[in-house]
C-alpha cells in the first residue's frame, strides 16, 4: 500500500494593520517576498513539486471588500490544488496594545524601509470597524482566532507553531 507524501499547509495571518501579523510571520519564516509577490508566485507555489515547504502569508483582508474576498479565494483555490491544509488565523488583541503596537516607532518610514499605515486615528476606526476575514468554522478550512494581547512576537510564532504541528499531526 502506498501513502501519498504529506503536504505542509498553507497558514494565513489575517487582521488589521498594526495587530503584529508581519512581525509574528518574521518570525516564522525569514521570507516576506511571498506575499509581495502573490499574484505572480501563488499558481507556482500551487503546482510546486516540493512538498514539504511551509507557506505562510499575512493580509488585512476585510469581508466588507470584495478585492479581500477575493484574494482569500485565491488562497483557498492553490491550498486546494496543492491539496495541503489551509490554516487561516485571525490575529487580535486589546484596542490600547494594537493602538501602541500600530504607531510604535518601528512601524514609521525610514531608509530600507516600507512606512506602514501608522495614523492612530485611521487605525482606530479601521479596528473597531470590525468585519476582518474569519474563516473559523469554515469547511475545509482550520480557521481560528489567535489573541497575541500581552504576548511578544516569539510567543506567538510559537503559539502558530503548536498550532500547525498539532493540525499537521492529524
């Protein structure tokens, strides 16, 4: 009897800006030109012989925004085609930390580097406007929320590690 390899699953962090999605994904993996590339690379990564990378990408992507809506299914569509699991986690935390987190220093432009969206006010709104993507309970899919309130970067890297072990393990 033969067994088909295992398939490393495609995890997708999703939230609003300045929730930690990039910082917690640096810490997954050393790469974010994935997700930069999406639209160029997402069909390769599908079609991609080597079945053992894990794949993880970020986006704000809210269900008010057809452009969100269809992004996720794109996701959905190559996790499918490459039949590897789709974790999607939905990062949140306290209003008055994601407030500090989103205007921190490190998120300000500077040389080497992308300015991020930092008006507290813009951002504010954007947070409690609620709507982001959740896919918890969603066939075919391990969707969840992740509350990172309190917890540095590498806790909750390792939190999502646990998460896909456990996931994968199956």
């Amino acid at each position: 009897m033969s067994t088909s390899p295992k398939v490393a699953p495609f995890v997708y962090l999703n939230g609003p800006p300045g929730v930690g999605k990039q910082t917690v994904e640096a810490r997954l993996v050393d790469n974010h030109l994935l997700i930069d590339l999406r639209k160029d690379m997402l069909d390769g990564i599908a079609r991609s012989e080597n079945l053992s990378s894990l794949f993880v990408f970020t986006g704000s992507n809210n269900s008010k925004n057809p452009v969100s809506l269809r992004i996720i299914d794109d996701f959905l569509a190559a996790a499918a085609e490459r039949k590897a699991p789709f974790i999607f986690i939905l990062l949140e935390c306290e209003l008055e930390e994601h407030m500090g987190r989103a205007t921190a220093v490190g998120r300000q432009p500077g040389p080497g580097k992308q300015g991020k969206w930092v008006n507290a006010e813009g951002l504010r709104k954007t947070a409690l406007g609620g709507g982001w993507v959740d896919l918890e309970g969603k066939e075919g899919v391990h969707g969840l929320k992740l509350d990172t309130t309190g917890k540095t970067p590498v806790e909750s890297a390792q939190m999502i590690v646990d998460i896909v072990q456990g996931i994968t393990s199956a």
